[in-house]
C-alpha cells in the first residue's frame, strides 16, 4: 500500500473518471434492455466483442476508421434487433432464468464462434493517438476521446428518450405494458427499435474500446462482469443510477490500482459491490419497484 | 356508429361474454351497467383490441374491428380510459398526453389538441410537467380522459370513471362525462354506479353474467323497479 494525496493520486482519480465514462456508457445498453424489455442480456460485452472485430477487420482492409467504426455500430446495432427477433421474443414470458439462460448460450456461442473465426491471438488496431500532458500528468488521448464520445452518446440518448413520441414511448412501455396498444403503440416495434438501440450502444462502446484494448475472444469476461455489477449496483434498470454506479465503480478501480495493484482496484470493487448488496439489495439507487 | 353482432369472449378457459350485441350511435351517451363481474370491462377491452373476440362481428363505421391489429384500433377513432385511469405513472402529464398522440395522424395535430385539452382541464396545464402518478385521483381521471382525447377520436369508451374517488370528485367526473358529450364526443361509459350514470345517458344496456338482459332509454331503467332492487338498492 502506497498511497498520498499527491499528483499521481489526483491523476488516478482523473483515469478512474475517464473509465467511468466507458463504463457508464456499456452499461447504459444493458439498463435499456433490462428497464424496457425486462430481460437481462448476460451476453452484452460478447455483442462488444463482436462489434471489436468487426471494426478490427473493416479497418484493416483498409477502410478509414470513422468508417470502420460506423460499420461497427450498424453492424451491433442489428445484430441487437436479430437477437430480440431470434433468441428473446420466444421467451419473452419465460421464467427470467429461462431468459437468462438462453443470453448465456448466446455468450459462449459468440466466444466459440470468434474463437474459431478470428483465432485466440491478441489483435490490435494500431493506432496511436499519443497522450495529453496536462499540469504534470498524462493521459491518453483515446482515453479523453472515449470519455467526451461516451458522455455525448448518452446525452443524445437521453434527448431522443425525453423528445420524440417513439423515446416516449420506450419509457412508458417499462411502465405499463398491457395498454400501450391503446396508444397505438406496437409494443413489438419498441421492443425491436430498443434492442437495436441498446446493440448500437454496444458497437459505439466497440468502436471506442479498438482504441484502448486489445482485441480477443473472451474479452466480453473481462468486462461483462463488471458492466453487470454496475446496473445491479445502480438498481437494475435505473439507466441514471447505473451512470452514478459507473464513477464509483471507475475510483475503486484507478485508486485501488494506483496504490496496489491493478488486481486490487478490481477486487476492492467486487468487495465494495458485494458489501453494498448486503446492505442495499435493490441496488443503491433503485427506482423500480 | 359502434356496432356489436353476437360477440363471445373470455379468457384461457373462461368465457366472459355470451352472444353480445350492441350499438351505439354517433353523439349518443350509453351505459353499460351490470354487477361485480357481469363483464363490462371485458367489453370496453374487446371493443378496443386488448382483448380478442372469440366470435361475432363488430364495426366502427365501416372498419371491421376484428380485422384489423389492436394497435390500429385508436386509428378508426376510438380511445379507451381503461380502468383504474392507467397512467403512465414516472411520465409528466404533459409526456402521458404525447402518448395519447402517437399515432400518426394524432401526432400532425398535437400542438393544437394539447391547446384544446388544456383549455377543457386547465388544472392539468398547471401541472404539465409534474409526473403523472403524483396528482390526486380526481386530476389523474381527468389526465386520463385528456389523454384518450388527444387520438381525436370519434368514441370515448370509459370505464368505471368514478372508481375509487371521494364523492364530491365523482360529482365532477359525470359532471365531465356531460362536458364530454357537449363537445360533440360520442360516449360508451361502464359504471357500478347505476343510479348517478342512468341520469348523465340517454339509453343503458344491462349486463348479467355475460348476456345483454335488458336495454333501454335511461330514464325508463331509471324507473324500473327490478333495477332498482338489484343495482341501486332501493
């Protein structure tokens, strides 16, 4: 344990808030789902690492990246609205275990299937966007991008979901299911207009993701896990909670790795979770009741 | 303008409703009243597409309502206020009236609706940006009668408008069903609360178990002595 308040410290807490916003952001995808459609898409990060390689793949036959990354988005987005289509709709008044089974054949459908298609090798972009030197500190620039792209995504999404009849819509059906057809509403379109928006989350988060990590078929459990601990600690569905959950959880992990380890700053946020599920099982922001 | 032909209905392995037929023409105020479970909601949900009919024909104008999705329903003019009002309960009021005006045609004229609504039910233009679930039982009838008007529709099916409120609330609430009727809607109202729905209609149908027993002009169900004893407790 090595830790002072001093500018290394406030440069741990900066990267934590830079995480957070990617953090904020994979999350918000699966909140939609959950708090729309009500079922838990346990395979959300394997949808992220779809869209990584498909990015990956655009790029390097030569396409330009904010092409690739579109691409990408597109691409997530309707594979969103193929598995509400194909996987959720049949179960749709299952059991949620039911449901959370039939999302969990969909993850290691997608990690075998990258796994024979792409290889296990370890794949990068290679793009170098350098870093930001700011009052003695660094960061790195695909970091602040990240950060800016993940924050201005979410405020578009919540104009679309706080303006227009169809985001209307998309909010209210979380509300009262049984008499949307007396708006007019088709609940099948919301339903498929929302997983394609939640897909399309997860491609954006892809696209963002190229520029920081390397690409592999199992990287959906290193960061599946804790996208799912974020909505569970923000009350599952409650998409402004889960934002709130992503800065808490974004700190544990930069100031537990700045002092200790890497590891540490995760196990510190998995201790954390679990303590607050003893103590607040709704999730510490739940609005749903 | 509403007609029913020998409707059946019901749910997994019950069946609600037995042979009914109905109608209702344009600018008229009907009752349906009936016992605890005699199937009046049942109706208003088969005539508005959240429930399916079984059997029968049924039209509005010239639109077979069995044919088309329930969803379009709102479309060949009619609006349901279900029971209990069914707000959106996290919406604003001003965001529950915007879902009363989803459909297409709906949507082109909603700046002007949303004028005329608020002009009937100023006390909602005050709370336009409360949330619904928020406002007392009287207020969120009215938001749910606004809501269902903000589909233009030529049909107002309201059911059980008075359930659950104060007394002197549900003065103003048939006081509102008269309103209504002034502002040309025609009105299909489903009450337990025969004797006050009998004196705002002009003709009643009486619902037993199911099965139309009686119809009538309301002031003659008003007079009859059999629907005295047995729904007002005379």
């Amino acid at each position: 344990m090595d830790c002072h308040l001093d500018i290394f410290f406030l440069e741990a807490v900066l990267n934590g808030i830079l995480l957070a916003g990617l953090l904020a952001l994979l999350a918000l995808g699966l909140n939609l789902i959950f708090g729309v459609i009500d079922v838990v898409w346990i395979c959300y990060a394997e949808l992220v690492m779809v869209g990584m390689y498909g990015i990956h793949h655009a790029y390097k036959a030569g396409v330009p990246f904010p092409v690739a990354a579109l691409i990408g988005i597109v691409l997530i987005a309707l594979a969103g609205a193929a598995l509400h289509h194909l996987v959720i709709r049949p179960v749709l008044d299952s059991a949620p275990i039911n449901q959370l089974l039939v999302t969990g054949g969909v993850l290691f459908l997608l990690q075998a299937a990258a796994t024979m298609a792409f290889g296990i090798d370890f794949k990068n972009l290679g793009i170098r966007l350098g870093s930001l030197g700011f009052a003695g500190m660094s960061f790195s620039w695909s970091r602040v991008i990240t950060f800016v792209v993940a924050l201005a995504s979410m405020l578009a999404l919540w104009l679309f979901l706080s303006r227009t009849y169809i985001g209307t819509a998309i909010r209210a059906i979380a509300q009262d299911r049984q008499i949307m057809p007396l708006m007019g509403v088709d609940s099948r379109r919301v339903y498929l207009i929302t997983s394609a928006i939640g897909g399309g989350l997860a491609g954006l988060a892809a696209a963002l993701m190229v520029l920081q990590y390397d690409i592999y078929p199992q990287i959906g459990l290193q960061f599946g896990p804790l996208i799912f601990m974020i909505c569970v600690l923000g009350g599952l569905g409650n998409m402004l909670g889960g934002f709130i959950a992503a800065f808490i959880i974004g700190q544990f992990i930069a100031i537990g790795g700045s002092c200790m380890a890497t590891e540490w700053g995760y196990a510190t946020a998995f201790l954390f979770f679990m303590v607050a599920i003893f103590i607040r099982p709704q999730g510490l922001f739940a609005a749903k009741s | 303008m509403l007609e029913l032909r020998d409707i059946d209905a019901g749910y997994d392995g019950f069946q609600a409703l037995f042979g009914v037929s109905m109608q209702v023409a344009a600018g008229e105020a009907v009752a349906v009243i009936g016992a605890n479970g005699a199937g009046k909601t049942t109706l208003l949900r088969v005539i508005s597409g959240l429930l399916p009919a079984s059997a029968g024909e049924m039209n509005m104008e010239s639109v077979s309502l069995r044919a088309i999705a329930p969803h379009r329903i709102v479309e060949a003019g009619i609006a349901h206020v279900p029971e209990g009002r069914r707000l959106f309960p996290r919406l604003s009021v001003e965001s529950n009236l915007k879902m009363g005006a989803f459909a297409p045609a709906a949507r082109a004229r909603f700046a002007e609706r949303l004028d005329y609504v608020y002009s009937l039910f100023p006390r909602l233009k005050e709370r336009r940006a409360q949330l619904a679930g928020t406002m007392s039982g009287g207020e969120q009838q009215m938001c749910a009668i606004a809501r269902a008007l903000m589909s233009g529709p030529k049909l107002v099916l309201l059911d059980e408008p008075s359930m659950g409120l104060a007394p002197v609330i549900v003065h103003q609430v048939f006081d509102l069903v008269r309103r209504m009727r002034a502002e040309g809607y025609t009105v299909l109202v489903v009450e337990q609360n025969v004797s006050q729905v009998l004196k705002i209609v002009d003709r009643a149908y009486l619902l037993e178990v199911g099965r139309i027993k009686t119809s009538g002009p309301a002031a003659e169900l008003l007079a009859s002595d059999e629907i005295r004893k047995a729904y007002m407790g005379l």
